[in-house]
C-alpha cells in the first residue's frame, strides 16, 4: 500500500464517529463516569464537552468522608429570629392566594409551605453557590480505589477503630446516589437554554427556591414552563412543595409524628423538621 494512501486511512480513522468524543481523550478521574452515563443512554455529543471542561474538575472535600454531622440544632436558629419570622410573614402576604390554592389542591398547610422556603433558600435568596455538575460528578466517583485510600488513611488518623468496609461501604452508597442525581440532572438540562455548567446548587446538589435534588424535581415539580422559569418561581416553588408533601402523606389535621415522617422524606434531618413545624407555628401566630 502506498505510504500516501495510507495516511489518508489513518486519518479518515482518526476523524470517524468512532474516534470523535473518545473517553481516552477525557481526565483519567472521569472515564469511567462519562462511559457509565452513555451507557446508561446519555448523548455522548452532549457529555463530552462537559467533562472535558476545567469547570468540572472535581471537588476534593465533596469527595471527603467525615464522621461528623452537619444536621445539629444550632445551624437553624437563625431561621427562627423576629426578623426570619417577620420575612416569612412577609412572603405569606404576598403570595396569599397563590398559597391559599395550593392548600386547596394538595391539603398542604401554607404555613409550612412557607417554612421551608425560608430555610430553603430565603424565598430565593440563596438557592446555591456550588456548580451543580462538578458537585454531583466528584460526589459519583468518591468510591474510586484511590479516594477511598485517602479517605481511610485521613479517618485513621483520629478513629483507628473505624474498619475500611465501612468507609467504603459509605463512599459506594453515596456515589451510587451522586450517580442517579447527576443522570437526572443531565437529562433535565440536555434541552434547556441554559450552559449547564453555569446552574448552581447546595453543597448536595440542591435546585431552586424549594432546593429539590434532580429526582425529585423529575418526580415532583410543578413546572409551568421550563425548568431555567422554575428556579425563581415562586408560584412553582410553592405548588411544588405542595405536590411533594401531599405524595409523601401530608394532609390537613396530621399528627406531630406524622408531620415529622413527612418532612423527613423533604430533609432527613430531626432538627430540620422541627424547625419548619416551629416557624410555621410562629407564621401561623397572629397573622
């Protein structure tokens, strides 16, 4: 074969679909994830630019184990301040009869409907400062051999009792759950007019004024229009709150316990439901 003749083979080779967006091409960290997401029936044409991007460099301390717990009482008093209270008594007046409707349909109390919007995201406020890409995708690959290799060596250091099973047992359970939350993100982004690299969420991947993880904005939203209006909405927001709660058991007259199961499906945290059954009690007070 001429040497000619051959190098036009190489190079109609090296530029087939077959070569284009190679995983081989991708940072080493994220091969596996982006060959997992196509396989899985994600548009490689769409994942590749995304992963190939410095935006998504992953995020170490999303990739650390800790034995500690963000969820204690203290990190909510400051929702149940004059002022926090004031805000959301605010934001009840305003959106009365938005609230009013959504108690109608889904037997919701607008009271702590309201409640979680304010420990949410501040009616909007602040629904996150983290890209929302980088954080699922370095939370889907902390179960890799060598992370979980830095993670045991780090919680040796203060635990030596802790067994390495359980570091990894932890790290597969939550980069299993990172994994559906990014295939969910994904796929809601794919047709948005949005730069998917630019969506910001909570330090979980959190979206919106109400802060639902991707599953449960598929599962759960009440969208009137597209998921970029959703982010702000506050009618959206509220109706979608009220959707979740209502699918998950909440209705008018439910016990303490009861409204405390609910909520825990919302955040599973006991110090997070008390807080919205109190300040949706001091909403509720001489309104």
């Amino acid at each position: 074969m001429k040497p000619l003749l051959m190098i036009l083979i190489l190079l109609c080779g090296l530029f087939s679909p077959g070569f284009a967006n190679d995983s081989r091409d991708l940072p080493s960290h994220y091969q596996p994830l982006f060959e997992r997401l196509v396989k899985d029936g994600l548009d490689k044409d769409f994942l590749y630019p995304l992963f190939l991007d410095t935006r998504t460099e992953p995020i170490q301390n999303r990739m650390n184990i800790s034995l500690l717990t963000r969820e204690i009482p203290e990190i909510y008093t400051k929702f149940l301040t004059f002022e926090s209270i004031l805000l959301a008594k605010s934001f009840l007046r305003q959106n009365l009869s938005i609230l009013k409707e959504m108690e109608r349909r889904f037997d919701v109390d607008m009271e702590v409907a309201v409640a979680i919007l304010l420990v949410e995201s501040r009616f909007g406020e602040n629904i996150g400062k983290h890209r929302v890409i980088p954080t699922l995708a370095s939370m889907a690959i902390m179960d890799s051999a060598e992370n979980l290799l830095r993670n045991y060596s780090t919680i040796r250091e203060t635990s030596p009792e802790v067994p390495f099973s359980w570091v990894e047992h932890l790290a597969t359970r939550r980069a299993s759950w990172a994994y559906k939350e990014l295939r969910f993100f994904l796929e809601m982004v794919r047709s948005e007019d949005m730069d998917p690299l630019e969506i910001y969420g909570s330090i979980a991947g959190a979206l919106g004024m109400p802060q639902f993880i991707p599953s449960s904005y598929m599962a759960y939203a009440m969208n009137r229009n597209s998921f970029k209006e959703w982010l702000y909405d506050p009618e959206a927001a509220i109706f979608s709150i009220g959707n979740y709660l209502k699918l998950h058991g909440w209705k008018k007259g439910l016990s303490l316990s009861h409204q405390k199961k609910v909520l825990w499906h919302y955040n599973r945290s006991e110090p997070y439901g008390e807080t919205i059954l109190r300040v949706a009690e001091k909403i509720r007070t001489k309104r």
